[in-house]
C-alpha cells in the first residue's frame, strides 16, 4: 500500500508531536502502533488532539490488547514472585516494557530470547519464579523456557488466567487499499 502525500510521521513519545511538520493538517489520521500500552497510546493520542484537533482516528483504538493485558499481568505477578523472567527479544518494545513493568514493582527481572540465556544464578535462593512473554514471542520457546526451568529445579509450574483477546481492527477509512486498482 503506497502512501498518500505527505507521508507518514512516526511518533515514539509525547515529545516527538512537537516535531510533526506535516505540509497540510486539513486531512490527518492517527494510528497506533498495536504494541503500544493502553497507557502509552493515550498519552500521545492525547498530544496529537491537542496539536491537531481535526486528526482522525480509527473508532476502535489499535493498540493491542494482548499487549495491555500482559502488563496487567506482570502488575499481579510480581508481588506474588521473587523474579520474573519475559521471553522475548531485547528488540521488542512490548518485550522490554513487560520487564521494566516487573522491576518497577521492585521484582528482579530478566529477559531472554531462549532457554539458553537462562542464568542459574539467577534463580539461588529464589522459590517463586514468574514467566511471562512478549506479544510476539512463539509459544515454542516459551515451553522451552518452561523446560530449562524445570531441569534447574522448578518443582511446579501455576498458569494464571488470563484474558482472550477477540478484538479485530479495520484499517480507518482513508487507508483502506482501493479494490478498482
């Protein structure tokens, strides 16, 4: 899908709206990144409003909700846990919000792409592990994580429950690809 003129203008936080230079402001659209936390998407929808009013933006917000209810999540767990390890790549920003989310909360924690990242000394005198993983990360390597844990002694493993993400989202109109092309 090509892009209209003007292009498009990434934002990464509230700061970043000051430097939007768009060549026209009569048609804008807001999108979000669908990693964004609930959190974080409105605060920067909340600047964009206020720079742009005349914005638009999809009925249904973007962001994704697997995203949000993960850090719910960590938010429960890791008063519960001595350490929480995510499964994720250090390049996922959802990966990477999931552990600072742990150690905001004062919970020792550590990311890993694989199993063998795993450190055993991580784990001396803890009893409670918590593992979570980034939106992105294959149910594979987290059972492979769940495997190496085991082998380093965890005796039993608690799932949490969790929410179901059944939400779609349609692209705003505007964007949508043009079926007559």
């Amino acid at each position: 899908m090509g892009l209209r003129e003007g292009g498009s203008h990434p934002v990464r936080a509230v700061a970043d709206v000051a430097q939007i230079q768009p060549s026209q402001t009569s048609k804008l659209a807001l999108v979000t990144q669908t990693t964004l936390s609930m959190d974080d998407a409105a605060e920067i929808t909340a600047a964009v409003r206020a720079r742009f009013p005349t914005v638009r933006q999809p009925k249904q917000q973007d962001i994704c909700y697997a995203t949000q209810n993960r850090q719910d999540a960590v938010k429960l767990l890791s008063p519960q846990v001595d350490i929480v390890i995510v499964v994720g790549s250090p390049t996922s920003s959802n990966s990477n919000r999931l552990r600072e989310v742990a150690q905001k909360l004062g919970t020792e924690s550590y990311m890993v792409d694989n199993a063998d990242e795993l450190q055993p000394q991580w784990f001396e005198g803890k009893s409670r592990v918590g593992l979570t993983a980034g939106a992105s990360a294959p149910e594979i390597l987290v059972r492979q994580v769940i495997d190496r844990l085991k082998a380093l002694g965890a005796v039993s493993i608690r799932k949490m429950e969790g929410i179901e993400e059944t939400v779609k989202f349609p692209l705003p109109k505007g964007l949508k690809m043009d079926s007559s092309s």
